[in-house]
C-alpha cells in the first residue's frame, strides 16, 4: 500500500502537476485574461505591506531559481568546481538566509490579510490559502535543514536531485530515489509540486507576466510621431478673440 502511495505521489503526480500547471495556464490566458493580474490589496494599505512583499519575493525567487539550477544541474557538470558535501552546505546556508527572509514576508503578508477587516473582505479564499500552503511549505524546508546538518556528505541531496532530473526526463526509477528519505522531505516534495498544480487557478499566474517583461530587451523601440509634424506654424494656436 505504501509503495503505492509513493508512486502515484512521486512518480505520478509531478506530471499531473505539471500538465495542468502548463495547460491550466495556457488555457486561462487564452480565455479569461481580465483575471490575469496579481489583485494587489497595496490601495487598501501600504503599511508592512512594503516590507513583507519585499521579504517574501526576494527570499521566494532566490530560493525557486535556487531549487531549479541545484536539483536539475547533473551532479557531472560541477563536480570538477564543488564536491556534494560543499554543495549541501551552500544551500544550507544561502537557501536557510533566503527562506527565512521569505518566511518573515509571508507570515506578515498572512498577518496583513486575516486581520484587516478591509483587505479580508476583498480576498478571495484561494488569496488565504495560497498564504497557508507557502507559511507551511517555507516552514517545512527551514525544518529541512538540521536533518540535512546530519548527512553532510551530500547523498540525500544527490538522491533528491535525481529524483527531479529523472522526473524531467522521464526516465524510470524515479520514486526509488526517494526510498529512505524522511518524510519532510517528501512532504517538502509534494507541497512544493502541490503549488503548481494550483497555480492556473490563483493570482501566481502573474508571475508569468514577470517572464514575459523579457520580450522587451529584445523588442524593437517604439516610433512616437507627434500630431503636429507638418502643420504650419501657428495652426494650433487658440484663437485671440476680436
């Protein structure tokens, strides 16, 4: 029965999450793009929203661009300039820092949004729960981190970095990665796969727009023609009355 549970969770469900995550997406923009916005409370209050967005979007995209280059990075390609060992021990280090600035960010903007009266009654509840699902993800990978301090040698962490690149690449033997792991880890997993399963269906669909603002390096400079190239002098003047 376990056994089960652990390939639908870990060998099954990644792609689910992945396949909606993608086409969720893809199909609310194509149908509902009125609702393809971040819905910022920031006109109902400023106040600690300025400190918590800030916390918990620095230490967010650190941690997720973090996650995706150390587990989908072949342990080959930096062998030759860091040892696994090294490697655990920098994002203990760095990913500790950043998760706990996230954590302070997201437990201020969760703060924020259940005891304003204002900004609770204009919140929608996948807003709150959104909230819950990172205060309880970002909790769980700081409780990661003394259970890592104990196997300094970096072989939960290759193990784990296996289990995504194999899932990525669709290749077999995946869930066996997993087998021994400690249970925050695996829930860490599924939490965190849990996000993009729900990502179509909230307000994260903006940070899509966030990638897209990359277009514009590359996007031609706009022309801007005034109204009155060619006029002759004096034609736009108002009128002096007689």
């Amino acid at each position: 029965m376990t056994a089960w549970i652990d390939h639908f969770l870990f060998g099954l469900y990644p792609y689910i999450c992945l396949a909606v995550f993608f086409i969720g997406s893809w199909v609310r923009f194509d149908r509902d793009q009125y609702t393809w916005k971040s819905d910022s409370s920031q006109l109902l209050r400023t106040g600690s929203l300025r400190w918590a967005s800030n916390l918990f979007h620095i230490g967010v995209l650190f941690l997720f661009f973090g996650h995706f280059v150390g587990m989908l990075t072949p342990h080959a390609l930096y062998e030759p300039f860091i040892s696994a060992g090294n490697k655990q021990l920098l994002a203990m280090v760095s990913g500790g820092a950043a998760g706990l600035l996230a954590f302070i960010g997201v437990t201020l903007l969760l703060h924020r949004r259940l005891t304003d009266a204002r900004i609770r009654a204009t919140s929608k509840t996948s807003d709150i729960a959104l909230l819950w699902i990172f205060w309880v993800q970002l909790a769980l990978g700081l409780a990661t981190i003394p259970l890592s301090a104990q196997h300094l040698d970096g072989s939960v962490m290759m193990r784990l970095a296996e289990w995504g690149q194999r899932i990525v690449t669709f290749r077999s033997g995946a869930v066996e990665m997993l087998v021994g792991t400690g249970w925050i880890f695996k829930v860490h997993l599924f939490l965190g796969m849990t996000v993009f399963l729900i990502f179509p269906f909230t307000r994260l669909v903006h940070i899509w727009s966030g990638f897209g603002t990359l277009a514009y390096v590359l996007r031609p400079y706009q022309l801007v023609r005034a109204r009155r190239l060619n006029v002759p002098a004096g034609q736009n003047q108002p009128r002096r009355s007689l």
